[in-house]
C-alpha cells in the first residue's frame, strides 16, 4: 500500500474518532443537562417558586370573599373565623355607590380585543410567510430591522401616534394624511394595538413557518400553486399552533391592557381595567371591591388560555426538539 494512501486512511479513521467522540461529548452535556433539570433539587426549587409565585394570588382570591371591616383588621390567612361573604362580588356586578356595573365595560373591551388580536394575525403572518419562503431585495435587512422594533417602548411611541392619529400629515397646505377622526372609536386603539404587535407576531410565526419541510413548498410549486393557494391551502393549517400560541398572548396583552386605552380613549369610554382603577375610589377606600372585580375580569382570559392550551403547548415546543 502507497504510504500516502496509509496516511489518508489513517486521517480519515482518526477524524471518524473524533466526530464519534464529539457527538459522545454532545449526548454527555445533554444528558448532564436532563438529569440537572430534573434533579430533586430542581424539582424542590420549582416548587418553592410556583409557591412563591401563587400565594399573593391566592391571597388576594381569599380576600375578595371578605368584608371590608375584617379585611383592615386582619390578614387573610385568619380569612376562616369570620368567614366568607359574597357582597364584594355583588357590589361590582350591580354597581357600587353610583357606579356602573363591571360587566357595562366588557362590550368595549371586547371591541377592542377582537380587531386587535385578528389584525396583527393576518398581517403577521403574511410578512412571515413573505420573510421564510419569498426571496425579494433587502430581505434579511428588513427582518432584521422588524425585528429591532421591539426595542421600542411603547410610552415613546404613545405620543406621537396620538398625534398621527388626531391631526393627520400635512406638508404646507398638502395634507397627505387625515387621521382617524372619521374612522370610528376605536380604530385608534385597533392600529395601535396592531403596530405594538407586528414586530414580535412577525419574529415568532417567522421562526415556525421557516421550519415547514422544504419539500411540501417545491411539490406545490410545482404543481402549479400560487403563493396565495401555498400561504392559505398549507401554511396557515400547518402553522395554527404557532398562529393560536400568539393568538393567547395578544389576547391577554389587549385585555389587560390600561395605557393604551386610556391615552388613546380617555375615560370617557372606559375599558375593564380603567373600570377596576375607579373601582378603587379617589382615595383607595375601596380597594376590597377591587379584588373582587380583578378576579371577575380574570375569567375570560382564563377561559381563552383553557380553550387554547393544547395549540399554545405545540406552538412552544415546536422546533425545540430535533432529530
């Protein structure tokens, strides 16, 4: 045997060794990982911060079943010798002191809530799409440009889009934008809502969609199908728990949301959570109506979580384990 050819098969068995001996030091880490995650120690410190986490929710669960003279006088863990009274709840669903009922406000937050979360959906996930299988000038400049825009606070952007919003562009005596005075109510908080969104809903539908098979987009182009028919016919069914997954955070964002509405609306058209900031009074007095009433806002949300969990599950794990 030539000895160049001894030496080439020598180099070629010890680099075979080598990528063994890698992918043995990369299932040892991985491994070393697992078992530290799911140690006993892991295990006890998960529990000491869900404990952590909950018992100020609990507390507050436990005070809203309790009067108002028994909540200034004692914690809530001596919440079982007085007992427990429903009139916290009913004050906030009938309307406390000249107030209007809690639930007067679930119409316009529902309003809000709906357009808000299906705009930046659609448009989110037309741009991903565009980003992962469309190849156009500037493409990953642009990505990673939307994608810098979620450095942005929104306090920064509140004041200038309220301007946009009300006056409009004018260059002299051109106005090149009106604004959205004529446009409804809420279609500030809508596009608002919508811009706010854009940036992370594009990054996060852009990660999922990229990881489709290559194959199943070749063999449709191939048989003719337009983006349209690709993004509509396979994208989007293949994409819904990515798509539900933001679809719940979004969601909660708007329904939760206090600044936005209240910059943009004012209070003369009051969203749940400006409601539960004037259930509290001008002096906090009746800040026990307030876990009351935060509690009976909390139930939507909780129902979208429940309805949804199973996508939301799939939409986190999806791409997290290969191979």
């Amino acid at each position: 045997v030539p000895e160049s050819v001894a030496n080439e098969a020598v180099e070629e068995a010890g680099g075979g060794q080598e990528l063994e001996t890698g992918k043995k030091r990369g299932k040892s880490a991985a491994g070393n990982a697992a078992r530290a995650v799911s140690s006993k120690w892991a295990s006890l410190f998960a529990v000491v911060m869900a404990l952590a986490w909950t018992t100020p929710t609990f507390g507050l669960f436990v005070t809203s079943f309790r009067e108002q003279k028994d909540i200034q006088s004692t914690g809530w863990w001596n919440a079982w010798r007085p007992g427990f009274t429903m009139d916290n709840y009913k004050q906030v669903l009938q309307g406390a002191e000249g107030q209007p009922p809690l639930t007067d406000f679930f119409v316009n937050s529902f309003v809000i809530v709906i357009p808000a979360v299906l705009l930046p959906l659609l448009l989110a996930s037309l741009a991903a799409y565009a980003f992962a299988w469309i190849d156009f000038p500037f493409r990953n400049a642009l990505f990673v440009a939307v994608f810098a825009l979620q450095i942005v606070p929104i306090q920064m952007a509140l004041v200038p889009l309220l301007s946009l919003f009300s006056r409009g562009i004018t260059i002299g005596d051109t106005v090149l934008y009106e604004g959205l005075r004529g446009a409804g109510l809420f279609s500030q908080v809508w596009v608002a809502h919508t811009i706010f969104a854009l940036p992370l809903a594009i990054f996060l539908l852009h990660n999922f969609i990229s990881e489709i098979p290559s194959d199943v987009i070749e063999a449709a182009r191939v048989d003719g199908a337009s983006h349209g028919q690709i993004f509509f016919r396979i994208v989007v069914p293949l994409s819904l728990p990515a798509i539900a997954s933001f679809a719940i955070f979004q969601f909660l964002w708007v329904w939760n949301d206090y600044l936005v509405a209240l910059v943009l609306l004012g209070d003369q058209n009051r969203v749940i959570t400006s409601a539960l900031a004037a259930i509290v009074g001008e002096k906090g007095q009746d800040w026990h109506l307030l876990t009351a009433g935060a509690f009976i806002s909390m139930m939507l949300p909780l129902a979208v979580f429940f309805a949804l969990q199973r996508f939301f599950v799939r939409g986190m794990m999806a791409g997290s384990v290969k191979g």
